[in-house]
C-alpha cells in the first residue's frame, strides 16, 4: 500500500519523485484536493477506486477476487493478508 501526499507531493515509501506524483495524480484523475483511494494492478490500470475512508475488508475482498489473485489463493491456499 503507497499513500501519497499531494500536499508534499511525496509518498509514504519514498519511491516516487515529486514529477512522477503528479503524473500519476493525472493519470488515474485524483483531484489534489480530495481523499481518494485507487487499487492499481500489476498491469498498471485501475482496478478498484475509494472516495470514501477505505474499509480494509472491502479492500481485501478486491483484492482477492483478482484474477491473478485466486490463481496465487489456487496455488497457496490462503487469502490476502495487509
């Protein structure tokens, strides 16, 4: 999980540079001026989005339903854990 702050333009894990922020904030449509929340794929594109506080046992119902992620369930046997 990575949260941005679009005040600072930085992020929580320190992987993104002030340029790279504001080009995800333009690509996936985040106003500076909300709190929203997007789940993005291995595959870069959006796959779930939040506008609302995000409730983690929505979040890990998402996740586990990916497609990727019932072949990870298949193979492992467990669910996701945050």
């Amino acid at each position: 999980m990575l949260v941005l702050d679009t005040t600072a333009m930085t992020d929580s894990r320190g992987l993104f540079s002030s340029n790279e922020i504001s080009t995800l904030l333009e690509k996936f449509g985040i106003p500076s001026n909300e709190h929203i929340a997007v789940l993005i794929g291995k595959d870069g594109t959006e796959k779930f989005r939040w506008e609302t506080e995000v409730n983690i046992n929505e979040l890990v119902d998402v996740i586990d339903e990916m497609p990727m992620r019932k072949q990870e369930i298949a193979q492992r046997g467990m669910r996701c854990s945050i």
